[in-house]
C-alpha cells in the first residue's frame, strides 16, 4: 500500500511539474521504466556485499579448494543478505542446499539475481500508483535517468538558468525597479555564482521552498 501512495506522488510530480527530492538509487529508475539491471547496478547501492559474492565465487584464486572451502568460508547453505541485512534463502529451499566449492558459481548467480529482483513487488506497486495517474505505456519511453529528471527535477541549479527564469519584484531605497544590470542584483549573482550545490539548494529552499528546478525548465525556455 505504501509504495502504491509513492507511485501516486511520482505521477502527481510528473503531472503538475513539481519536482520530489529523493534520493532513489539509479537500480529503482531502471527497475521502474523496465531497463535491465546488472550486477554494477547492485554494486552502486551494496558494493560490500558484490565483493564479498565475488570472493566466494574467486576463492580459487587465493589458493582454496575443496578440502578447506568451509573452513575459510563461513556460509554453509544458499543464503544471503537481503537489503534489509537479514540472512535468507536466495532460492526456495535454500536453507537446506549446501554451499560447496563445486557450486560457490551458481550460489553467486543466485545471489545476484536474488538481490536483483528483490524489488519486483515494490516497483510494481510504484507502477500501478503511477498508472492511476500518467498513461503506464509512457515508462516504457523514456531513460532511467529522464525518468529520475521528471520526477525529481534537476539536481544541479544552474545559475544560468536561474537568471534567465528569476522575477525581480523589489523596489530598491530609491523606488526604482530592479533589472539584471543593478548593482544589488549583480552582487546577488555573484554570491550565487560562489556557492556550492548544498548551498544553492539551501538558497532554493529559502526563496521557493522547493530544492530542485523542474526538468521540463531548460525545454520551455526554448519554446519562447
């Protein structure tokens, strides 16, 4: 039900332009809009885990074989840590498989493609709230990473893009409107032009109570 309402608030952010900041990893994205995923993906998100997979898979190379293999690893069965940081069963009946040097290979597929499709409820129930809102046909046209831009806006604040969007609305002490060629508002710019992307955020917050620019910006911008 949960990730139902965070599908919904996708196809809300993408209807009406208002950018989420989430923090979501880049496998969700793929996941969401149908991409493949690998094991550099998992890597992004659980670089530990990936490594200790592939020494188990690499063991060999250390000089282990079958005679000490589970006396230097410490799994006995197809298990494995899920997201969560439980240990369970990457296939059905896992517990009762027993690890060995002969199959520490398909043990390691496994494993990937357990933490790989560790999500395919949670999407799903993203897709069918986004589907209440935005026609679903549509994830299947964009890049993880539009995907991520629609939702989330821009990541990074473009001073250049600012100026050309920003509305000066003060008067100055001598009741003269502003314009871009005033000394205070040149000052403003160069502030900004000065800061770091958290700063520029904080910035954003203060003035708009939003923290990220919408994707669509640069492309409107274009058509006028």
């Amino acid at each position: 039900m949960w990730f139902k309402f965070v599908g919904i608030l996708f196809g809300v952010a993408m209807r009406t332009k208002k950018p989420l900041a989430l923090p979501i990893a880049p496998i969700i994205w793929k996941l969401i809009v149908g991409e493949p995923v690998s094991i550099e993906d998992l890597e992004d998100v659980d670089c530990m885990y990936v490594q200790s997979l592939r020494s188990i898979r690499d063991i060999h190379l250390s000089g282990v074989t079958e005679a000490n293999f589970l006396e230097v690893i410490p799994l006995e069965s197809f298990e494995g840590t899920s997201c969560t940081g439980k240990t369970v069963p990457i296939v059905p009946g896992g517990r009762s498989i027993a690890l060995t040097f002969s199959n520490r290979s398909q043990y390691f597929e496994k494993a990937v493609k357990f933490r790989l499709q560790e999500f395919n409820l949670q999407v799903a129930a993203i897709r069918e709230g986004m589907a209440g809102i935005i026609p679903v046909p549509l994830l299947s046209l964009v890049t993880a990473e539009h995907m991520e831009q629609l939702i989330c806006g821009m990541s990074h604040i473009s001073i250049t893009l600012l100026k050309k969007i920003v509305r000066y609305r003060e008067l100055d002490e001598n009741h003269q409107e502003l314009d871009e060629n005033h000394q205070l508002v040149q000052w403003l710019w160069n502030i900004l032009e000065s800061f770091t992307d958290a700063e520029r955020v904080l910035f954003m917050r203060f003035v708009s109570g939003r923290s990220r620019l919408p994707s669509n910006l640069l492309r409107e911008l274009h058509r006028r």
